[in-house]
C-alpha cells in the first residue's frame, strides 16, 4: 500500500486564444465566477471545479480550461453547459477511447485534452468555441484519498484564474468521524493582504475553511500581479485516536477501516542503504546524496542497526557487519559518505543482492529489517537483464522484508524499479533532481523512519471483496486503510480484528461496530466510492506484479470497476464531443514519468503547412509519380512538424504537375511576416470556395493587428496535409494573397526548449557563421555511415536535459562493436571484448585498424580511414556525449547528419539564407559547441532540419543503434 501522504491538489487555469482575429486587450474574454468546492468526509476527498466565462465581443472565440489535479486523484467527471445545452464526459475503455482519438487526429481536429505529469500533478485541458455575447460553463470533478503522512492529512489548492475574478470562491468542508486535533492553513494565499480573505471555523469534528478575495486582493498579493491569483491555500488537518483498534464505518453494504495506533512502542530497525555511484550520478545529484545521508544518518539511534553499500561496475560494502548506531559508528559513517564519489557503471543486481545477505546474516528478534535502494539509471553492468534482476532479488528477499526503490532524475527505468519494489512489499518512489532532491530523500526516510508494527493482518467477520489486509510495517505517522463489502447481510454487528507484531510479543486490536445504527448516515454514502477507488488502485499496483491468468483478473476487474463508477484511470480514457464542431477530444490517465503531449491549435483559413524544422518543402503530386519538390519556394519557421508535405493533387497521374502560380501564404508572428512558399489554392468544381482574396493595402493592416496578438507557442497538429484539389492542372490560377492567423504563436527566438530539442551546429568554410538546426530529444539517429568502408556510427539523444546523446554505437566491418554511454565504453571484435570506465586511468588499445585512446572525458577513436573523438560533458548535474569527427575519408559519398560537414550558404537581405535553388527565413540564435571540451557558446543562423540536410528527419534515423 502506498503510505505517502498526498494531497488534493488543484490548479485553476484559464486561456484565451483566438478563432478567428487577434485578441485584444481589456476583459473581452471575462472570468466572471471560478469556484473550487472541496468536500472531504472521512479522508476521502470529492472536489468540483467550476468556472464560468463570458464572450463579451460580437464575433466568436476559443476559450481554454485547463486544471492541475494530483497524481493520486481519479477524474470522474467533466461537463461543458452552453447556450443550455449540456455536454458530458463518458468514460471508457482506453482502446476504445483511443480509435476515436485517432480518428479526430486524422481529421486534422486538435489534439484535445491532454495530461501530463509533473511532480505531484497531472494537467487536464480543452477548450471550446464559444459564440458572440455568450457564455460556458465548465465543470469538472475529481476524488481522491487523502493519505497520512507524518502524522498529517494535506489539501492543498492551487489558484491560477489568469485574471482577476469577480466572483472568486474556495470552499472547503471536511467532517471526520473523530474530532479535529489539529488544524493549520498556510501556503501564499494565506499571506499578507490575502490573508483577510481566509476564514476558519472548526467545531469538533466539522472544518469550514473559505477563501473570498476581492479583485482588488487578488491583484495585491505576494506573487500575484494584473493577471490574478497565483498560489497555494493550503489545509492540514489530523483527528482525534482514541481508539487504539481504530475507526470502523458502515453505509449501504460496505465498510471501511482506518488503523493507526499511536501509544505503541516503537521497533527498532535494520536498515541497509544502497547508494549509487556511478558516473552518471555526477555533480549535483551526487552532492544532494551526500546531504540526505549526512542528515539521515543523524537521525538513526543508539537501538537501530545500519549498513552501508556503494556501487557502480563494482560493489563495495563498507562495513562487512551491521552496526550500531552508536556515536562512534555513525561519524565514521559520515566521513564515509563524505568521500563518495561518482564513477563507472551500474551494477544493481549485485549491489541489492548484497544488502539482502547483510541484513539475512544478522537478524535480531524483535526489530524490523529495511532495504532502501537509490539510483538514477539502468543496470548496464553484471546482470543487466532487469527480468532476472527481479527475479533474483525477490527469491533472495523471500517476504522477509520490503524494498524501497527510489528512483533518481528520468534516466532511470522507473518501471524496473517499481515491479521490484512492490514485488517485495515495498514502493518506488521518485527523486526529482531539483534543488530540494536531498530533502525529497529525506523525506521518504522519514515515513519509514520509526515502524510500529510487523507481520499486521486485518480480518472481518461476514465481508468479502476486500482491498489489501496484509501489511509488512505499519509506521509511525502513516495510516493503513482497509475497505470491503458486508456480505452477510444477518449480520447486527460488524467486527474487525488486528493481528500484528509488537517490540516485544504478538498484539490484537478488536472492534465492532452496530450494522443498525450506522446504516446509511448521509456522512458514510462515499464509502462505496472509496472502496471503488482503493480497489481500483490496489488491483493495478498488483497486475504489475503478476503473470498469465491473475495479471488478466486483476487488470478486468480493476478496468469494470473504472467503467463502473466511471473513474479516469490508467485503463480508461475520458470522452468529450465538443459542441458545433464535432471535434473528440480524450483524457487519458498517464503514467509516472510519461512526458506530456502537446496540445495542437489549428491554422485558420487553411489547413496546416509543415513549419520550422522537421517537415520538407512544399511537393507537387500526381497519383502514381514520385514526390519532388516544388521549385523556387521559401520556408518559413515554425515549431517542429512530423507530418506529411502539403500535397497538390492532379487528376494527371504521368506527371507531375508544374506549380507556377505565385500565390503567397505567410503566417504572421508579432510583428514579422514569414513568408511560408508558393502554395497553389485551387478546388474542384461544386466544392466551397477558397478564402476570399485580400484587397490591396489588407495585408499591412493585418500584420498591424498581429502584432498585438498574444505570446505563447504553437504546434501543428499531426492531421493530413492540406490538399489542394483540381480537375485541370494546366489551368493557372491568378495571384491570390491568404494570410494565416493562428493563436498563441511566438516570436522567433522562442521555438525550441532546451528540454525538447538538441541544438546541432554546421560550420561553412566560406561565412563567418555557422547554421545550427534542432532535432528532438530521444531520437535515434543515422550520425555516419560509409558504405565502402563498412563503418557507420549511430546514436540515441537523451529524453531529458536536451543536450546530448546517452549512448553511441559503431559498427565497423563484420565483427567490430563500440558502444559507449555515460557510465562506460565497451569494445568487441568478435573474440576480444574489453571494457573501460570514464575517468580512469589513460588507455591506449589498439588492434588491426582500430585504436581507442582514453584519457579524463575523452575517447579518442580510430576505425580505419575514420577518427573521432567522443566527450563526455557534465554541465548542471546532466550528464551526456557529444561525438566530434576529426577525420574522414576523401572522395567517398558519407551518410548521417554528421557527414554534412562544410554545408555552403549564401546570405541574403532582411535575414533570409540560401543553398542551391532554396531560400528559408532564418532567426540569429547560438548554439554550444559540444564537439569541444571547453564547450563554448557561438552564434549560428537557426534554420530548419530539412534545409541544412536536404532531406527529412525520417532520412537520418534508425530503428536501434
């Protein structure tokens, strides 16, 4: 069960962007009301957003909502009431909601509503258009358990309207069935100014909190400006425990039990920790490591048994016993903690495996025995296979005790870590690498600090289709929560009982409830919604454990209680059909570390053109011919586009139709004018006309009103490509000029993230400046290739950190492989296989025509007529590599991006750039050059992939290294 105290976390978001013209400014788009109302009763929380907009402009507009809910919270309900009518969500089966999806995205609809994960929260976002003078009103709903952690029950809101609001409400009731003990409300909506707005009331086991701001204080208040509130309100709360066995309730056939003793005494502990050294624990994360373990290591008693276990290719345990935790021992161990350094591989199958034989080989009656294990990447020495790993550590754990997985940064392979964890009674927990990593670790120690309990069973007389009633701890502070069905309905009293070890011997907790008395109370009706919930979570924490048949159950019956009581969970999606357009749009439930999908604005007047980056030019098409590319045309630049090229059709199929026509689509970006090339605007008879001509002196006022349009970014949707149509390809059609106008867009130095693109430099012999391009993150790509001489190199950009490869491979002839990462090298030739760690001594191996010469952060590599060196970079606790070509063949004809070596440009006027017949609008930028160990900053011209490469990214990637 998962003890981690999460809260109920909202965050009210509304956008505006425009339909058809440019926003203005002022209150056109009005927020006149945004409530929060959150009704926690007995820990389980219900939460209602409703925000209420006004199109207060006589044309229509595109109204955004977008909320931040937590992790552990279910959507279970999402409605949109316009001009009285009411569209709901439905919930249902994720394949299901997925076909639909599919099929609005292949309509060239947005990308709906899309959730991502954060720390502690996931986003749900859509929007609507809505019509002149006219108002919507969105409505969404989620539940949640609010877990015990540290002693303590958390809420907390986070208010973000965007503007200032009216009518501004949060409200919050919470009524348990033991009184309150204790109450605070804190967070930055509780300072200052706005701290006149929060009232509270508390009376015996009632809370009321309110939070009512005048415009005037939400403009006032510490973080918060012209565009409204922004910050935390936030709630905690305990309850009164006198009853050591407990608290039962009952309502409509279902019972839940909340079990936290408090007046026991405390076990003491076994704990071994297992801290990862590797190279790619560098810098910051490393440091932070060092912090948590100093802090944590303060924290243990003179009872309390500890070991200590480091490790990368190798494995060291520094003490061959458990010791105690003694003054002495435990400021060796700092001094020990203080020299760890980061270096060479990942070993984890060992690393654990030597834990679990320290804490086997002493056992002490009457203590409790943890396993904490800490890393940031995958096992890539000793046994790598993460099956037999799992495998392993489960037979030599045998249940005896948990494994806590903590899972540093987004390298590391979360799943991995999970299975193995709840696999052995245990959790994965993870590490995010912010500033706040060391006290995110302590923390976690913390709620495992002080185990009350062991071995603790919960039984119930006359129940059944209970959620879990086995528990390895129970700790001080946490809370264990069983729920079930009464299935004897004779029963007049309902009985618990608690079976646990103690310190010192063996406990029992008895308790009993009146069915009579306490059926159907109005305060228990969300117990059947809570046992829904935790049955729910429960069954898909244990379908990762299981195989075969009991993988199927878990997972069916976890997916018929979703549909059932229509929770978002992993196994379901959410539904909406937007009014007037017809458009779908999904919510799906992410996983842990899953990346968010961008939302997607569509282009108004036409359909979409490939932007900036990725997309080729405009080609010319007839059915049967090969696609080339239209002639004379310039780019613009945009966001990066995985699309297909904007297609003309022709009844012709022998030949591809010549485009002549100068017709110029531009989209306008504040105040410049990108010209995006020649694209022909004809249709077929009978259908609707193509958008109206401008007239003369239009296209100056429009790129007037542009300006004023609002920053943000854009995104092409993945939908098909425009198609111009036409009966007759020899027609000609006369020049028209059509402007785009699209939402959100930004100016030109905006369009890539350092965490979603890697920024690539091409140098030009002739021109002071080189071009530099972006190629997306986690992208595997064709680097160099030489057909005559058997060698090609590819490699893999990391997902995160947006600078450079996590790992690179070289072929070269039939048997030679060199493979390298952030933690080590690895050479084979067939029959010899050699492996080398960063940071070691200098090395020099040399065999046939292949030398490899190693020194600090360097691999300098020579595989016959090719030489490159390979740098390992450490810059803000990111690790990566970066390959540096130093030598190539002459006279032969290389692939990859890296063999475009000295690409020729020619500058034009007003920041346009030109190679052979293309011509593209260019934005000066800089880029870091990696290819060098100082990794200096240089200025470059930004272009689009497919203009320095001639070709499309599809051309320069490949399935695996």
């Amino acid at each position: 069960m998962d003890r981690t105290s999460v809260g109920i976390t909202l965050f009210g978001l509304l956008l505006v962007g425009a339909a058809a013209a440019p926003i203005k400014t002022g209150r056109d788009i009005d927020i006149y009301s945004f409530h929060i109302n959150s009704t926690v009763t007995s820990r389980y929380a219900v939460t209602v957003i409703t925000s209420r907009v006004a199109n207060r402009l006589n044309e229509s507009k595109e109204v955004h909502f977008q909320v931040k809910i937590p992790k552990n919270a279910f959507i279970s309900k999402f409605r949109m009431t316009m001009e009285g009518k009411t569209y709901d969500g439905v919930v249902k089966k994720k394949e299901e909601a997925q076909r639909q999806y599919s099929q609005a995205v292949s309509r060239g609809e947005s990308a709906g509503m899309v959730s991502s994960v954060g720390r502690t929260l996931e986003e749900f976002k859509t929007s609507v258009t809505v019509a002149a003078f006219s108002k919507v009103t969105f409505e969404l709903t989620y539940e949640e358990l609010l877990i015990r952690r540290l002693g303590k029950y958390q809420l907390l809101i986070n208010a973000q309207p965007m503007q200032p609001v009216a009518d501004f409400k949060v409200d919050v009731y919470i009524k348990e069935g033991p009184d309150i003990s204790l109450l605070e409300v804190k967070g930055g909506l509780n300072t200052n100014e706005l701290a006149k707005a929060v009232t509270t009331t508390r009376s015996g086991n009632k809370v009321w909190v309110t939070f009512y701001p005048t415009r005037e204080q939400q403009t006032k208040c510490e973080g918060c400006a012209e565009s409204g509130l922004n910050g935390d309100l936030i709630v905690t709360y305990d309850v009164e425990r006198l009853n050591p066995s407990g608290e039962l309730q009952i309502a409509n056939g279902y019972f839940v039990h909340y079990f936290s003793p408090t007046n026991v005494q405390r076990i003491p502990k076994n704990v071994v920790f297992i801290i990862d050294r590797s190279g790619s624990m560098y810098g910051r994360k490393m440091h932070q490591t060092r912090l948590a373990m100093l802090k944590i290591l303060g924290d243990l008693t003179s009872d309390d048994s500890f070991g200590l276990i480091t490790f990368d290719s190798q494995v060291d345990v520094w003490k061959p016993e458990l010791l105690q935790g003694t003054e002495k021992n435990l400021e060796q161990a700092k001094n020990f903690v203080k020299q760890i350094q980061d270096r060479g591989a990942t070993d984890i199958n060992e690393a654990v495996l030597k834990g679990v034989e320290m804490i086997k080989r002493h056992p002490r009656e009457g203590s409790a025995s943890i396993l904490i294990l800490l890393t940031d990447g995958d096992p890539t020495a000793g046994e790598t296979n993460i099956m037999r790993i799992q495998a392993n550590v489960k037979e030599a754990i045998g249940g005896k005790f948990p494994l806590y997985c903590l899972g540093f940064g987004f390298d590391v392979n979360f799943d991995f870590l999970e299975k193995m964890a709840l696999e052995n009674n245990g959790l994965a927990r993870r590490i995010y690498e912010d500033s706040d990593a060391d006290l995110q670790l302590q923390g976690f120690y913390e709620e495992v600090a002080t185990p009350l309990l062991t071995n603790v069973q919960l039984s119930y007389t006359g129940a059944g289709n209970l959620t879990q009633t086995s528990f390895n701890h129970y700790y001080n502070g946490s809370e264990i929560v069983v729920c079930g069905q009464i299935t004897d309905n004779s029963l007049e009293t309902f009985q618990a009982e608690v079976i646990a070890i103690s310190k010192s011997n063996e406990v029992k907790y008895e308790d009993s409830v009146s069915v009579k008395d306490l059926a159907g109370l109005p305060e228990h009706e969300n117990i059947q919604r809570l046992w829904a919930y935790l049955t729910v979570k429960q069954r898909l924490e244990k379908e990762v454990t299981l195989k075969g048949e009991e993988k199927e159950a878990a997972k069916k019956e976890a997916l018929d209680l979703s549909l059932k009581y229509k929770f978002v969970t992993p196994l379901t999606s959410m539904v909406v059909t937007k009014p007037h357009e017809e458009d779908t749009q999904v919510a799906h439930k992410p996983k842990e570390g899953e990346q968010s999908h961008r939302p997607y604005h569509r282009v108004q007047a036409l359909p979409q053109l490939p932007p900036y980056g990725i997309g080729p030019p405009p080609y010319a098409y007839s059915p049967g011919a090969a696609l080339m590319p239209a002639s004379g045309s310039r780019q613009g630049i945009g966001p990066s586009y995985h699309g297909p090229p904007p297609i003309v059709h022709s009844q012709d199929s022998y030949a591809p139709p010549i485009v002549q026509s100068p017709v110029s689509s531009r989209i306008i970006v504040s105040s410049r004018i990108i010209d995006l090339g020649a694209q022909p605007i004809v249709q077929s008879p009978g259908q609707a006309s193509a958008p109206e001509a401008r007239m003369e002196g239009q296209e100056e006022q429009e790129a007037e009103d542009a300006s004023r349009m609002i920053d943000g970014s854009f995104f092409i949707g993945h939908g098909p490509p425009p198609i111009v149509h036409s009966s007759d390809m020899d027609f000609e059609p006369a020049p028209t000029f059509v402007t785009f106008q699209m939402t959100n867009l930004p100016t030109l130095t905006g369009f890539t993230s350092s965490g979603d693109y890697v920024r690539f430099l091409v140098t030009s012999s002739h021109q002071p400046k080189p071009l530099c391009y972006d190629v997306p993150v986690a992208t595997k790509l064709r680097l160099l290739s030489d057909p005559s001489s058997e060698f090609s190199m590819n490699g893999e950009l990391k997902l995160y950190g947006g600078k450079g490869f996590k790992e690179i491979a070289i072929h070269y002839k039939t048997d030679h492989l060199l493979t390298l990462n952030t933690s080590e090298i690895r050479y084979s030739d067939g029959q010899n296989h050699v492996k080398f760690v960063w940071g070691q001594q200098p090395t020099k191996y040399e065999r046939d025509s292949v030398s490899l010469i190693l020194k600090n952060d360097e691999v300098d590599v020579t595989m016959g007529t090719v030489r490159v060196v390979f740098l390992l970079h450490k810059e803000g606790g990111d690790v990566f590599l970066w390959p540096a070509v130093h030598q190539l063949p002459k006279g032969v004809s290389l692939q990859g991006i890296l063999g475009k070596t000295d690409v020729q440009y020619e500058e034009l006027p007003q920041s346009w750039i030109r190679i052979k017949v293309q011509e593209v609008l260019a934005d000066m930028s800089t880029a870091t050059d990696y290819g060098r160990a100082s990794a200096p900053s240089v200025d470059c011209w930004l272009v689009p992939l497919w203009f320095v490469l001639q070709g499309d990214l599809s051309d320069f990637t490949v399935s695996q290294l």
